[in-house]
C-alpha cells in the first residue's frame, strides 16, 4: 500500500495515517457505516495516489514519450514566449480523476528553465485553463528542446515539481504530480513528427506521442 503513495508521501502522510486510524477505529468499536465510509476514502486515496512502474511500448531512441496519463485533447501550433520563444507544437492532455497522476519526463535531458505561475482555476478541460496555476518545466535534450507544463484545474489545487534547475532527467523518470483532475501539455519543436491522434489515451511513460527527425534527414 506504500508503493502506491510513494510520490506523494511527504504530502499526504497526515491524511493518509488519520483516515486509517478513523477506519481501525470505526471498525474496532462496529460503527460499520462509518467504517466503510471511512475506508472507501481512505482506499480511494491509496487508488489516486497510485505509482506504477512503466516501461515505453518501443524502444526506439527517436521516440518522446507521454509525460502523463489521460486523454488527448488537442494537438496544435502555438506562440510559445517562454521557453521556446515563438512557434511550438503544444499536445495537450486531460487528466480525469482516475488517471494516474504522477509526471514523467519525456525524453532524457536536463531541466534548464522552471517557472511556476500563480493563476486560475477553471476547469482543467476548458479553453480559459490556460491562464490556470501551473508549474512550466523546460528540458535541454541532444535533439532540441522540450517542455512540459503541469495545470491545475477547478479540483487540483496543488502542483507537485521535485527538480530543480541542472537537474538531469531520464527517459520516463517521474518529476512530479498534480492532486486530482487536472492537465498536462508538453510543447515540442515544430520539425517534430505526432505518432498520436487527438481523443487517444495515452499513459505517461510508455505512449510514444512523437518522434524526433531521423538525424540523415
């Protein structure tokens, strides 16, 4: 049970340890209805917080990987202005609140830009999520630069970041996580191929979302 809540430990350690004293107890002295109410938030919690290991479905080193769970969005060009400083192919990706939340890093690099923005909260799967709170993390790879930014939504609250600038990412190594529904985009350079469709699911880690230029191109 742990495992499932490794990354987030430190952040909800209090929560997690209250809600299973409240179901020890609960049950101890047979208030069932509580006990089940209890220890229904209590496994959903374990369920939420979950962490599972994952491996990329091809190793091909061309491939960036999803940096999250969920849903495609949309794919598009957008103006970028601060860390690609002009035109990007931004891939946007909605997490629901049964999607593992954890943030993985898409290609090996190194983290050389990190911004977190205070802002709103409409509802991740919105348009006006983009002036949402979020945490911009800039990667510096052999091939050219990516960039991943973590939202919150109208329910996620709290962005979780765990590197800091010079920090060496590797392919798929987790780097963070947002608590509950909420977004992920990754921003890519425009020469980039998408192997991926708008409305797929894609799991952080292991989907290949895109692909570098063969380097004889």
């Amino acid at each position: 049970m742990m495992r499932a809540i490794s990354i987030a430990w430190q952040q909800i350690r209090p929560i997690f340890l209250v809600l299973l004293g409240a179901t020890i107890l609960s049950a101890w002295y047979r208030k069932w209805l509580l006990t089940v109410l209890v220890g229904g938030i209590w496994l959903w919690s374990c369920t939420f917080f979950r962490d599972p290991d994952r491996t990329p479905d091809d190793n091909d080193p061309n491939l960036i990987l999803s940096p999250a769970d969920g849903r495609v969005q949309k794919i598009e060009i957008v103006n970028e202005p601060r860390f690609f400083c002009g035109e990007a192919r931004r891939i946007t990706i909605f997490l629901s609140i049964f999607d593992v939340h954890v943030q993985r890093s898409p290609y090996a690099g190194q983290v050389v830009y990190l911004q977190h923005r205070l802002g709103s909260f409409a509802p991740a799967f919105s348009h006006r999520a983009d002036d949402n709170e979020s945490n911009f993390l800039g990667l510096r790879t052999d091939r050219g630069p990516l960039a991943i930014d973590q939202l919150a939504g109208a329910i996620a609250r709290r962005i979780i970041c765990h590197r800091q600038i010079g920090d060496q990412l590797q392919l798929g190594e987790r780097y963070g996580l947002i608590k509950f529904g909420s977004r992920v985009d990754l921003h890519l350079p425009l020469d980039v191929g998408i192997v991926i469709r708008e409305g797929q699911r894609v799991s952080g880690g292991k989907t290949p979302v895109a692909r570098w230029p063969d380097t004889n191109d």
